[in-house]
C-alpha cells in the first residue's frame, strides 16, 4: 500500500518537497478516518485503567 502511495506521489509531483507534502495528506487523512472509524474507546479505556489498578493492588497488597 505505502508502495503505491509513493509511486503516485511520485506521479504527481516532480520535486521532492511536493511528494511528501502529496504523501503526508494521503497518510494524514487516512489516519483521520481510521480514528475516525474507531469512535469512542473511553469505555474501554477506563476498563483498563481499573483492572491496571486492582493488579497493582493484588500484587503489592500481598
């Protein structure tokens, strides 16, 4: 894939400063979409957060 983001930035643009400007849009707003696409991970978050502590507990506790 990142092959093929090259070889069209390349396409593109002639000077190097204008391909990585075309390559970091396309990998910029592909992350976008992907956190995007994720949503909202807190609940998930917290959930660590919570187990990562009772460990701690547990293991410093005994």
């Amino acid at each position: 894939m990142f092959e093929k983001v090259k070889r069209f930035a390349k396409k593109i643009a002639t000077s190097k400063k204008a391909q990585m400007t075309c390559l970091m849009m396309v990998c910029g707003v592909t992350a976008m979409m992907a956190q995007t696409t994720a949503g909202d991970y807190s609940a998930g978050t917290a959930a660590l957060t919570q187990v990562s502590e009772e460990i701690i507990l547990a293991v410093f506790n005994t």
